[in-house]
C-alpha cells in the first residue's frame, strides 16, 4: 500500500479513529493488525518473512536476558550472548541475502570463473525482492545489538514487540527506528493530541509535496533522458543528474516526511531522518544529514564495532571504506551500487587526508571560513561531488554510468539550455517552470531548517484560521498540481525496491 494512493488515505484515517476509539491498554494491538495489513497489500506471504524476523530477534532479545541476574564479566555468560547475537544476525541476513544478494553473488561468480574458462550453471529462482526487507531486518536486529549491550530492556510481551518491527508508518522504507526509542513509546498507550494531530498532518502534506509534486514531476525529466543517453548527450545528461539529486532527495525525504507525520498523529515520535542534505559543506557533513537513521545504524553497529577512529588514521579510513562499501551494496545488488558507495567512502578519506593542505592554503590566502562566500562555495563542491556519484546509483549498471560520464565531457551542446529543447524530455514549458518554482521553494525551507527556523512549526503557531487557510491552499496545490498518473496510477517511492 503506498502513501500516495487512494487505498492509503481512507486506511489511515480508519486506523486513526479506531485507534483512539479503543481502550489505551489494546491499541498496540489494532496497530499490530493494521500494520501486518498494510504490509500483506503488496504480498501477504511474505509477512511471513516479517513474523520469521520478528520471532527469531524476540526470543533471541529474551534468551539473553535471562543472564540478567548473573554475574557481570563471567565469560560463560558473554561467550553464550556472543553466540546468541551470531545466531540472530546469522538467521536474519541468510534471509536477506537469499532474496537480495543470491542472484548477484552467483551472477558474478560465474563472470569470475569465466575468466578462468569455467562454466557454472546457474540455478534459476525467480523470486521478488520482499519490499522493505532490508529496513525491517536492520531495526530488527539493531534490537538485538541493544540487549546485548544492556541499553534496552527484553521485550516480554511478544505482540508489543511485533508491532516494533511492523510498525507500519516507517515499516518499509525506514527512518530505522531504534528500540531505545520506538519501543518504549510503544510500552506507553498514545493519547489523541491535537497538537500532534496538526504538526503530524502538517509534516504528512509536506511530504505529499515532496513526493508527488516534486519527486514525479522531476522523474519524468530525469527517466526520459536517462533511458536514452544515446539520444541525450551532454548537456542533457548534466542537467538530469543535477535533477536526480533532487528527485532522490524529495522522493525519499517525502517517504521519510509522511512517516514521521503518520506517526505523530498516532502519538509516536520518529527520529529525523533528512535535515537539509545539499546545504552540507563536506561529503561528511551530509552524510551526517542524509538517511540519518541508516548513517547512524553503521556507525553504532558496524564502524565502531570494527574499531571506528580509535586504532589509527589508516585503520579509521579502512573502517569508513568498509563502511561505505556495504552501504552501497545494502541499496542494491548490483556493483554500481557498490562504486556509488565506495566514491562516497573516498570522499572523506581523500577529504581528511588533504586536510592539512587545505588549512594551509586557507591560512596562506587569509580566506574566512565562516565568510558567506567561502560557506556557499564549500556547499557548491560537495553538492558537485555527491551529485557526480549520483551517477552510479541512476545509472543500469557501472558501463552504462561510465559512459554517460563521457558524454557529460565529451558532447558539447550547452544551447539546450536556452532553446527550449528541454522542454521535450517529457514535461512541457509550464510544467518545467513549475518545477523549478517547487525546487526553489525546497531550497527555501531548507535553508530556514538550516538557520534553526522550521516552516511548519511557524504556521502552527499561528491563528486558527490562518494555520485552517495554509492547511487548504496547501492541499488544493497538491490535489490540482500533483503527478497522480493516468487513472490514478501511484508512482512507487525509489527506495522501496531496497
């Protein structure tokens, strides 16, 4: 079910009512039914996957809480806890991996033995890549981790939990929620809040127009010359990329929006998970923006557990590229997934290495960091540089995103710009002035979000018949303006397929 259908918008407002309408002591439970039945509308087997995931974390989450009692550092305890965590991550990622990564590992084994003069026959399994399965199988464990370290309690009631894992606002393409937050709100009945009703509707039309103002009306540009970049050469390409960046961004802070939102109204509060990305200085910096939630579940769970910044300058760099690396392979199974990731990686190893050079000649040509000037071009270059790997992760695959790269630099053809060639890759002359207007308004918020002034928050403050007047222009925008497809035909969210 997606946020931007019909279905969606009579289910939730249903959810909401009846949610309040029951005892505070059952309304995780109708949450636990109406989370498993958002997620069965796309396939109900594969909540079976869900409930395999939920119960093997559950029981793990408890198994090794009964060690609670027992004395702290006995090493019977903590090679037993060890075990249980292997155990859980083990039975978690075999399954992932089987419906996400089999094909691609035994796809490029056989490319490797090719080289070799080998042969593999490869079995053939045509099965659908379960949506949302790497987001819930990472908040999943991330619960496991967290008992282990003691920083949560075991869940004993088993429902409560499965609603932890199921919860259906940011079931399927994240934020990652955490158990130290998302349980324990969860342990605590939600109250109706008309406060939180109307940040939450607030936030929720904020990523309706992220998404299908914004977001599908850039991916009609943007599809039409990256499907064909015979025909759309150079400066074509440039100024699709330069546009991806910003469909990537709407399409998934819109989902992000929409769940937080979703969630709020419901009494639950999700972290951030997008605080103004392409206004970051350094590749770093907007890693610490972007896809909070994943950023933030490496670094806990992965970078410092492989020894983060504490072993050295090259352990630290290896540690990130390592980091890095399985991001990019966490998004798809495929290598320019794994080459997007790994320029990102880079980035910031080549950024830290440099570092001492770049104080030098900042200090040499007596240039202010914190000028206007110097903060807006340090933001140019990152957004260059992330928009450049961007390529990679738009592309089919790494030739394809090569060679579009040397058709950036090679085909010189900058009068599309100015000719109104643009204005027949897929949306008309009104629509593309549009989307720039939209894109700009974007900029404009996350330029406030950036000087600590939050839009939304502003409005709520204001008069009721003010806060009643944005709430309507705002919605007639998007219901007269929005790209619903023809006979109402959602466009799916980007990160979904991961």
């Amino acid at each position: 079910m997606l946020f931007n259908s019909l279905q969606f918008l009579v289910f939730f407002p249903l959810v909401v009512c009846v949610c309040f309408v029951l005892p505070a002591k059952v309304r995780y439970i109708w949450l636990l039914i109406a989370s498993y039945y958002f997620y069965m509308c796309w396939n109900a087997k594969y909540a079976l996957l869900l409930l395999f995931s939920t119960l093997v974390t559950y029981l793990s989450g408890l198994y090794m809480d009964s060690f609670k009692d027992k004395k702290k550092g006995n090493p019977t305890v903590i090679k037993r806890k060890k075990m249980c965590v292997a155990a859980s991550f083990t039975l978690n990622l075999s399954v992932l991996f089987f419906f996400k990564y089999f094909d691609f590992a035994v796809d490029s084994l056989s490319k490797v033995l090719a080289l070799v003069h080998i042969q593999l026959n490869q079995p053939a399994f045509d099965v659908l890549l379960p949506v949302g399965i790497s987001f819930y199988t990472f908040q999943a464990l991330s619960y496991t981790m967290d008992v282990y370290r003691g920083e949560i309690y075991a869940e004993r009631n088993f429902l409560r939990y499965a609603l932890f894992v199921s919860f259906f606002p940011q079931l399927v393409a994240g934020p990652i929620e955490r158990s130290k937050n998302l349980l324990k709100q969860l342990a605590v009945p939600p109250k109706p809040d008309i406060d939180r009703i109307r940040d939450g509707a607030l936030l929720m039309l904020w990523g309706y127009f992220l998404k299908v103002v914004l977001a599908d009306r850039i991916a009609i540009v943007v599809d039409t010359i990256y499907n064909d970049p015979a025909a759309f050469g150079g400066w074509y390409l440039i100024v699709a990329t330069v546009l991806f960046a910003f469909q990537i961004y709407c399409d998934f802070a819109g989902y992000s929006t929409i769940a937080i939102g979703a969630a709020g109204i419901l009494g639950i509060d999700l972290m951030e998970n997008f605080n103004a990305p392409y206004l970051s200085r350094s590749v770093g910096e907007f890693w610490r923006r972007w896809h909070i939630s994943l950023s933030t579940w490496f670094r806990d769970y992965l970078y410092i557990p492989l020894g983060g910044n504490r072993k050295g300058k090259v352990r630290k760099y290896f540690n990130l590229m390592v980091v890095f690396l399985v991001s990019g392979l966490w998004h798809g199974a495929s290598w320019h997934y794994v080459v997007w990731g790994g320029l990102n990686g880079l980035y910031q190893v080549i950024g830290e290495t440099t570092k001492p050079v770049r104080d030098k000649a900042v200090s040499v040509l007596g240039l202010h960091r914190e000028s206007l000037g110097h903060r807006i071009l340090q933001m140019f270059i990152t957004f260059v540089l992330v928009d450049f790997a961007w390529i990679f992760f738009r592309a089919n695959g790494f030739i394809t995103g090569a060679s579009i790269i040397k058709s950036m630099f090679t085909v010189h053809n900058p009068w599309i710009l100015f000719d109104g060639s643009l204005f027949n890759c897929g949306l008309d002359q009104k629509n593309f002035h549009l989307m720039l207007l939209c894109i700009a308004a974007l900029i404009g918020a996350d330029i406030c979000k950036y000087c600590g002034v939050r839009v939304h928050e502003v409005i709520a403050k204001q008069d009721i018949w003010v806060r009643w007047l944005v709430f309507s222009v705002c919605t007639c925008f998007i219901l007269l303006v929005g790209i619903w497809g023809p006979g109402y035909n959602a466009a799916n969210f980007i990160y979904f397929q991961f």
